[in-house]
C-alpha cells in the first residue's frame, strides 16, 4: 500500500460531523458538510484538523449546485464524486449543475487526485451528504403540508405525498428547509442500492462537451489582462549548480522583456536553479533560450548513466549479498538446500515519463501586499499552495490557488516544481501576471520518472513440482530524503508473500540525482511484469500454466488481515476476489481453447490499490518483428458497485493501452547525468493503430467501491510478455520488450 494511501485523511461521516444549512440571497438552500479529518494527504501540509467540505446549492429555480473538490485530470471525477450526492439527494441529474471548487483546506479537507484515492475515500461521506440534504426537504415539506414527513416520498428533485399527489419541488423548498433543523448525516437512512438512478448510469464527462468544443479550461488556456509569458532553463544534469549566463543575450531578442537568475533551494521537487526569459509571448521566450550560453557545475552526478545503474546493479546481485532483508516467512535457505529443482532468473524494468498531452504550466500574479495568486493544474494544489508559501516566506491563506482542468496527470503533477518556478518568477515582477509554460523537451527530460528497477529472482520446487521456496533480491535506488515517499520502494506483501511457505524479499539500493516519482499505478506497474513473469516460467517448468498456477497458490492461502486507509479499515488481500476474476478473464478469453494460428495467449493478473485485475492478451509478430496486439480481455473486481459505467470503462481502456504501451516502446535513457529522450519521437507513446480490442467485465462483490485508474495496468504488461513467449518460445526478461530477440 502506497505511502499517499496510509497518509491519506479519512473522510469518514461520524457523531462528530457538522452540517450547515445556510439560505440564499434571493431564496434557496447552501448545505455545508463539514467532516473532521484523521490526517493529512502526504503532499499537503495542512493540519491534523483539516476539514472536509461538501456543498449543496439548491436555487429557487430547482438548480442543483455541486461542487466538486477534487482535481480533474480526465480520470471522471468531477462527474463521479457529484453523482453520489445528487443520487442520494434524490436530485434529476438534468437539473444538477458542477462547479469546480478552489483550493482550501478549511473546507475540502485534503484534495488531491492520485493513487484511486477518491472512491474509496468519499463513496460514504457523499452518499451521506446527499440523504441528509433529501431528508431536510422532506422535512420542510412536512412541515408546510403538516403531514408526517414518514408518509412523504421524494422523487427526482420534487417531494411528493402520494396521499394526495401534491408536489413540492426541492426549490420551493429550499427557503423552508434552510431553517430547519439539521439531520445528523451518520443516521440519515442511506437508499437501497436498487433504489439508485443515477450511480450506475453511464454518464458522460461534465466537461465533455466543452473541451469538444474547444473551451479555454485548462490550465495553459488561462489568459489574464497584461499577461506575460515565461520559458525557465535548468540544467539538463539533475543536480547541477548554475554557475554562469549571458542574460544581456537574452535580453538582446526583439520581443524579450527580461532575463534574470532564479536561485533554487537545492530540491528538485521544489526549484532548481535556473534562468528565467519573460516575452510578450511564449515562442520568443522559448526560443531566446538558445542564446543564454549557460554554464553549469554538474558536480559528481554528471557521471551517472542508466549503463552504470546497470552494471552496479548486477554486481550486486552476483554477489549475493543484499543490504537488508525487509520480508521473510518461513526458512528460504533450507528450502532451496532440498529442493529438487531451482530456476533462476533476473528481471529489469527501465526509468519512464509521464508525458501528459498538456506539459507542465501555470499562471502566477503576486500582488502588492506579496500575496500571491496561481492558477495550477496541479493533482495535489495544496501541497503547492503549501510548498510555496514556505518558498516565499508568507502564510499559505497568502496563496490562493485557483484549480483548473488537467490535460492528463498520470502522477506527474503530484509533484509541483513548476508551480514553485512560477511563483519565484512572479514574485520578481509585482503586478504583473505570468504564465510559465514548458516545452515537450522541458517536460521529458525534468521529469519525475517511474524508477528503474533490477530483481534476481530464485525459484525453489520440490520432487512433484510444487513451488516451495520464492527468493527476490531487488535492487532499486534510496529515496532522495531518509525516511521520505520511496517510489522505488516494494510492500512487504507483494504476491506471491504469505502464499509460498518459504519466502524472502531482499534489496540493495544505488545512490541517485535522477528525480523519481509516482507513475500511474506506482510500483505495481513494475513489479507485475517481474512477478507475474517468472511464475510463468514457475508454471512452464511445472508442466502447467500461470492461471492454474495462481489458482492453486491463492487457494493454499487466506485473506489478509485488513489494513488501515483513509483513516478507517480497508479490506486486506481476499484471494477468493482474486480466484473470481481470474476465472472470469478465463472465460472471457476462452483460455482452455488455446490461441488462433499465429498468435500467442498470455495471462497476467495483479492487485493494485485495492482492486482486482485478470487480463488476457493475444499477440502476433508480423513479418518485420513488429508487435501485434489484437485483444485483451480484462475481468477487475473494484467492489459492489460501478458508479459511472462510461468513466469506468474509459479508465480501464486507457490503463490497458498505457501498460501495452510502456512494454513495446517507453524507455528514459540517462548519459550524463542526464535524460536522453526529449519528445515523442524518441519516446513513443501509445498511438491509435496499435490499440487493440478490449473487453472488460466488472465482477461485483460485497465491497464498497474502489478506484479505477490504476489496477488495470500492471496486469497486461505480464499478459503481453506471457503471450509472446507462448508465441515464440523466447523468455522476455527486460523492458522495453527488444523484439531482436524474439526473432
């Protein structure tokens, strides 16, 4: 489990919840909710106390205002999390109207998007919300009509008394109940889930038609009056010092307004050092770049190359001799001593980028009393608003973070250098707003990249072939603060742990400058390939098959005990959820009939934030060696319901295509200290012809929901490896997949 997921704030309704109703100038209802948090979000720094926010907003006119906390970056959220309310409010969806709220922790608690964090943290607390807000309306019914609200039904935005078929509309209303008394939300009567009419519906993205329209919503479409724009130059070399610039250069392109030297603070995450051009537009700015001559002291890291990471990496693991065991069960020494044969194998995943189709960018006007106004499309705006606060020396309620719309995230925009650079940047020119944009180059090559990562694994089976003994030395890389989030880092249960008696997880870690960070489906998107891999060649070796294999350890095994997230109890490894979609995806894909002539099947399966995933892929090579991927079959497990249908597919489809993705081609190369690849035509990222067909199918269980935009990655990158080695016979061992070899 994540380290954002133990640190996220619970969002739990208890005895302890505050709802506020409050009257509208004009007529109307502001239903405020107002949920005591257990702990902070790991990027934002607000107190232990912060609180959770949800509001209603009921107009005479029957207009239903949602607001919607949570950042958007295309994951659905700013549809999904209103949908809760409004279904329990008993709202008609056609009438619900979804604002984006502004960035406060007083009244949203944490806010962030990463990690399908926003299900499970909110599936209750705005469920909750909603009923209490529909119980306040037929109460304000009751008492016009004076009839026992028990005998009062509600029914798409109305009250009705079926009695006498009188009706009363949530806006009629809204005045009356405004001046009610407030239920307590933890004993509001919650409807029974056949009840509901708009969670399970397929609705489309509340911003939809606008980005098809091409509506200024994102965050590099901000335009403010007298806005100047900013292009920032860094080193290359991560770590490096700035040592010299020719700014007069700079300053010497027609169209440039200034040139000047931002010191950084030594962090990566926060601002490095660098040299910021402001023009009256970004291409100048950019292309004035090219005459700062800069000189930098790479110091010791100017050395360091992913060759080298390499080549260390598998010395270490030769020798045998990890740093630290940090998983055992059973004795590993003694079952490899005994057993009859043991497969050996090393593993190895490269550095990766996120490449979101919006770069890296943000507005930033500091006003005259130093307060400092942005507009970010941050995943986590009060981490930034935090982190920039401290920079410049002021409270954060000095900071005002406006969150706007996210041309994709996938982990990238967790972390808020930018942000840091544009307000350094505005911060030197009062008055006047700025707008920080980075190149496709800025953004590939200042990256926080998906840590690469080396495992050698040793397989221990006795005389009739049953797995006995599992042993992984992983080597992977000390994170940049002692004690801090690792996102090289591997659970301690990672599967196969408790399933195999003898089990040891073991690492080394190499020192590095290269900034790392979460990538869509953190860890898991690496560690699925390694693991799910070798227990095919595990299977291969037993005479038998991956599925039949995972059946037989899950049923040798038991639920986990559960764990702590978001501040409550979250259920622990159920291999009878796992056992269930494996089977499905079996199905689905017809697994037992085997592949066409030609392709290769594979199966793949991973538990990854608290969601079940069993995917099946078909493969070919063409004449040329190219990889064909003609379908994937995925069954997931992310609980009893699926809120938004149409957003779920949506996420399922485009973790399949990332994870397909990231095996064919994706690749960060480091020389010098610094990343080779600089855009899309040396990291190509998935394009249309190559996605196959998918099926997905959701298999319910008695769980409450979870989210979707990372568990149904990890598994298809095993799937794809699995299917090409039942295709050619040939072992796929590294990422990105070489196809040299598999010819």
């Amino acid at each position: 489990m994540s380290d954002l997921m133990e640190r996220a704030g619970s969002a739990q309704l208890s005895r302890r919840t505050l709802l506020k109703a409050g009257a509208l100038a004009g007529g109307g209802l502001a239903l405020t909710a107002s949920m005591p948090m257990v702990a902070r979000a790991a990027t934002t720094a607000a107190s232990d106390n912060a609180m959770l926010n949800a509001f209603i907003t009921i107009a005479p006119d029957n207009t239903i205002t949602i607001v919607g906390k949570n950042p958007e970056i295309g994951q659905g959220i700013k549809t999904m999390l209103p949908m809760l309310i409004a279904d329990e409010l008993d709202a008609d969806w056609a009438q619900v109207r979804i604002v984006q709220g502004d960035t406060d922790a007083a009244k949203y608690g944490p806010q962030l998007a990463g990690g399908s964090f926003a299900t499970p943290m909110n599936w209750m607390p705005m469920r909750q919300v909603g009923a209490a807000g529909r119980q306040m309306m037929l109460a304000a019914a009751s008492r016009r009509w004076g009839i026992d609200s028990a005998k009062l039904q509600t029914k798409l935005g109305t009250v009705v008394d079926p009695a006498s078929g009188r009706t009363l509309t949530y806006g009629e209303l809204a005045s009356d109940a405004a001046g009610g008394a407030v239920p307590d939300p933890a004993k509001v009567p919650l409807k029974d889930p056949k009840d509901f009419h708009i969670i399970g519906r397929a609705i489309g993205g509340i911003d939809s038609p606008r980005i098809v329209k091409g509506e200024p919503i994102f965050g590099v479409d901000t335009k403010l009056p007298g806005m100047v724009y900013a292009a920032f130059e860094r080193s290359p070399v991560f770590g490096a010092k700035l040592k010299s610039a020719q700014l007069d250069a700079a300053k010497a392109v027609p169209g440039v307004i200034d040139a000047f030297v931002i010191e950084g603070n030594g962090s990566a995450d926060e601002l490095v050092d660098g040299v910021a051009i402001i023009a009256g537009n970004w291409w100048i700015a950019n292309k004035a770049r090219e005459k700062l001559a800069i000189e930098w002291d790479n110091g010791e890291w100017g050395s360091h190359s992913t060759a080298g990471y390499d080549k260390a990496a598998r010395e270490l693991m030769a020798a045998g001799k990890p740093q630290d065991v940090f998983s055992t069960n059973g004795d590993v020494d003694a079952a490899f001593a005994g057993a009859a044969k043991v497969l050996d194998a090393e593993y190895s995943y490269p550095f990766l980028a996120h490449v979101p189709m919006e770069p890296q960018n943000c507005t930033a006007l500091c006003h005259a009393d130093g307060a400092m106004e942005m507009w970010a499309p941050s995943q986590t705006p009060q981490g930034g608003q935090q982190g920039v606060a401290k920079m410049l020396g002021v409270p954060p309620e000095k900071v005002t973070v406006h969150i706007t719309r996210m041309g994709g995230g996938f982990g990238r925009r967790l972390t808020n250098d930018y942000m840091h650079q544009a307000a350094a940047i505005a911060s030197k020119m009062p008055g006047k707003p700025v707008q920080l944009i980075w190149s496709r180059e800025d953004d590939v090559r200042s990256d926080f990249y998906r840590p690469a990562g080396w495992h050698r694994l040793r397989a221990a089976l006795d005389a009739d072939g049953k797995l006995i003994g599992f042993d992984d030395h992983f080597v992977t890389f000390a994170p940049p603060v002692e004690g801090g989030y690792n996102p090289a880092a591997m659970s301690p249960d990672v599967f196969p742990a408790k399933f195999v008696p003898n089990l040891r997880y073991a690492q080394s870690k190499l020192d590095t400058r290269v900034p790392m960070g979460a990538l869509r489906a953190p860890s898991s998107n690496a560690l699925s390939f390694v693991m799910q891999s070798f227990l095919d060649e595990v299977a291969q070796e037993q005479g038998s098959d991956l599925p039949t294999l995972m059946l037989a350890l899950l049923a040798s095994g038991s639920k986990l005990p559960d764990g702590k997230a978001f501040g409550s109890s979250q259920p622990g490894f159920d291999p009878a959820r796992a056992t269930a979609v494996i089977n499905k995806a079996l199905a689905m894909s017809a697994w037992k009939g085997g592949a066409a002539e030609g392709r290769g099947k594979g199966f793949g399966f991973y538990f990854s934030h608290l969601g079940y995933f069993a995917e099946v892929v078909e493969a070919s090579l063409s004449d040329r060696g190219q990889i064909n991927v003609h379908n994937v079959w995925a069954a997931g497990d992310v609980g009893s319901h699926i809120i938004n249908p149409l957003g779920a597919m949506n996420q399922a489809e485009g973790a399949i295509i990332d994870g397909l993705g990231q095996a064919i081609a994706l690749a960060v190369q480091i020389e010098n200290g610094a990343a080779v690849q600089s855009n899309f035509h040396d990291y190509p990222v998935p394009r249309m012809p190559m996605t196959p067909k998918i099926e997905v199918e959701f298999v319910k269980s008695d769980n409450a929901p979870t989210g979707l935009g990372e568990p149904a990655l990890p598994p298809v990158i095993p799937a794809l490896t699995n299917a090409l080695f039942a295709l050619t016979g040939k072992r796929i061992r590294s990422l990105p997949i070489d196809t040299k070899q598999l010819v």
